[in-house]
C-alpha cells in the first residue's frame, strides 16, 4: 500500500455527505475488491446505492444484475452467512443483506433460493432477523432449531470442546459432553451452490478480528468455545475451516458490513470502542480484506491508546499460507476513486 493511500484513509463523521470510494487489487492473485464510503443517513436507499456502485466497482460492469451474474445464476442456490454475535447494534444490517438479494434476484436467482442465515436463532432474532421466515425477497434460517449440522462434515482437532445447548453433540455421550469435533451446517454442505460472507468490521479481543475468516470458521461451526481461549487466538483453526471443501469451493464474495465499526473490546459491541465508519467493503478475497480491516481498526485504536491487535490476529498470515488469499501489503494496491 502506497504512503498517499494510507494517508488518504480517514474516519467519516455522520454529518458529512462526501462519497469516497477506494478500489482494491490484489495484483498477484488478480482478484479485485472496493469499498465504498458514506457519512449520509444510512437509510434503506442509501445502502441500496453503497451495495449497487460497489459490487458494479467490484467487476467492472455497468449494469448491477450484470455484475451479480459474476457471482451467481438463476440455477443456483445462495447462502447470505450474517454475523449477529454482537446484538442487534452491532450485527449483519438488514438493508445491506436486503440489497445483495435484491441484486441477485436482479440476476435470475429466485428469492426461494436465498437464504440468510447464522448460527443461533435467538441472536438472529435480537438482530431483527427470523421474524417473517420466506418472504418474496428471501429465506431467513438458523443453523440451530433450524437447518441443523451436518454429521459427516466436521473439522477435529485435538483440544476437546465441552459441548453445550446447540452443538450436534450436545447430551448424546451419557455425561461426558466432550467433543474435539467442530461440524459444518447441513445448509452449507448439501443445499446451496454459492455462498456469500457479510461479516461486520469488529475486532475480537481473543483472536484479532472478528471478520471474513472468522465468520466462516468459528462464526459457523459448532463446538467453538475451545477455540477462542486466552492463548489459543483460533490459529491455526480459523484457517483451517475456512480451507475445508464446502466453505472454500462456495465462497465467490465478501461483502464486510462497515457501517459501524468496533476497535476493542470485541466480538461483542462496546459503544465506548465504536465509531460510524459508514463503510462497505467488497472482495473475492477474504484473506486481504481482513488485513486492510486489520489497518483501519488498528489506527482507530490507536488514537485511542488500546492495545493493537494484529498480534492477536495470526489466523490471517495462517490463511495466507494455506492459499486462500493475499496478507502481503506489498501485494495490496490501494487506490483511490471518487465518483
């Protein structure tokens, strides 16, 4: 990244209705990313515009449906994997997940295979997801109560897990609820074809950064708790899941929900370490958009004098070696285009 774009990176306030838009490339790999800034009122309209300019930037095209057709196709079925860990003040918002359905049923893909969906019901509720099922816009599922885990897709590690309500496993060993098994959601095994990542820009007080990686890892899986201990930082685990068959053949984009943003203090929302970034980002590349994410929450942390925590987040250079994206700042050019 060159000195002019770090510089030219910057906080938006709420009050300001200048639109910035910074284009990523990731030369080596050839795979392209944008992210698109507001300080408007972020109503449904105004997302709508965020979501279309920056999936049009994405792909080069002019034509919205012509740029989701990248991505998907009337034959296929589309999982929308949101993060609502962190409640409803800092989870997935549901006008940027409205506008990608609304961009890929612009590209032949039925609103009945669409679905949104996250782990637990009860977060995705408090989210203010779950509350009409089908609509004609979408399917809105849980993993657990919902869908449910798939029993022959798992990723095992030696740390064993204590199991608790909504793990597959849970109660079904007599008294010792222990698992070193960690299974993949039947949704996203066996029922859709392409699946799309809309994590929020959190950090993750344990493992970094609560972002692309991790909501397709520890944000998905069951069994998790054993990941996510002081010392442990999910490495190399996050990597890992995120490299299986299913989650690595289906991914096609990462759209990370910047609207607000959260520096320390995460997976969970802490309004004290939270800002109205009011930004969108958009990649093929979870890997290098999860380091960009890291850049930008490290220098509003360090404004605040909180600790950095990109030595926290080793997943990321974990990925990087395991092929599924680019950390190399050196292979990162980031520009900058203003409509």
């Amino acid at each position: 990244m060159s000195n002019a774009a770090r510089d030219s990176e910057r906080s938006v306030t709420q009050q300001s209705l200048e639109h910035h838009w910074r284009e990523l490339r990731d030369v080596k790999w050839r795979r392209v990313g944008s992210m698109l800034e507001t300080g408007a009122h972020r109503d449904q309209e105004t997302v709508r515009a965020m979501v279309a300019a920056g999936i049009n930037t994405l792909t080069r095209e002019k034509d919205e449906a012509a740029a989701w057709r990248h991505f998907a196709s009337g034959s296929d079925v589309v999982g929308i994997k949101i993060n609502t860990q962190a409640g409803p003040l800092q989870s997935t918002r549901r006008a940027v997940v409205e506008a990608i359905a609304q961009g890929l049923r612009a590209a032949g893909v039925s609103a009945t295979n669409i679905y949104v969906f996250d782990r637990d019901p009860n977060r995705m509720r408090a989210a203010g997801y779950l509350r009409t099922g089908a609509t004609n816009q979408l399917q809105e599922v849980s993993i657990i109560d919902g869908t449910g885990w798939e029993p022959i897709a798992y990723f095992q590690d030696n740390l064993a897990g204590k199991l608790i309500w909504g793990d597959l496993l849970f109660g079904k060993d007599g008294e010792q609820d222990l698992s070193k098994r960690s299974h993949l959601p039947k949704l996203v095994t066996g029922t859709i074809t392409k699946l799309i990542n809309v994590p929020v820009l959190q950090n993750h007080d344990v493992c970094g950064l609560a972002g692309c990686l991790y909501n397709l890892s520890l944000g998905m899986v069951d069994n998790t708790r054993r990941f996510e201990t002081v010392g442990q930082h999910g490495d190399p685990m996050i990597a890992e899941i995120c490299n299986m068959p299913p989650l690595r053949e289906k991914l096609v984009l990462n759209v990370v929900d910047g609207l607000i943003a959260g520096y320390a203090g995460g997976p969970g929302f802490k309004p004290r370490y939270s800002w109205p970034y009011g930004a969108l980002y958009f990649s093929t590349d979870p890997v290098a958009i999860d380091s960009l994410c890291v850049e930008v929450l490290e220098a509003k942390g360090r404004e605040a004098k909180v600790p950095p925590i990109r030595p926290l987040a080793t997943h990321i250079a974990t990925a990087t070696r395991l092929g599924l994206g680019q950390s190399d700042p050196a292979e990162i050019a980031l520009s900058e285009v203003k409509p």
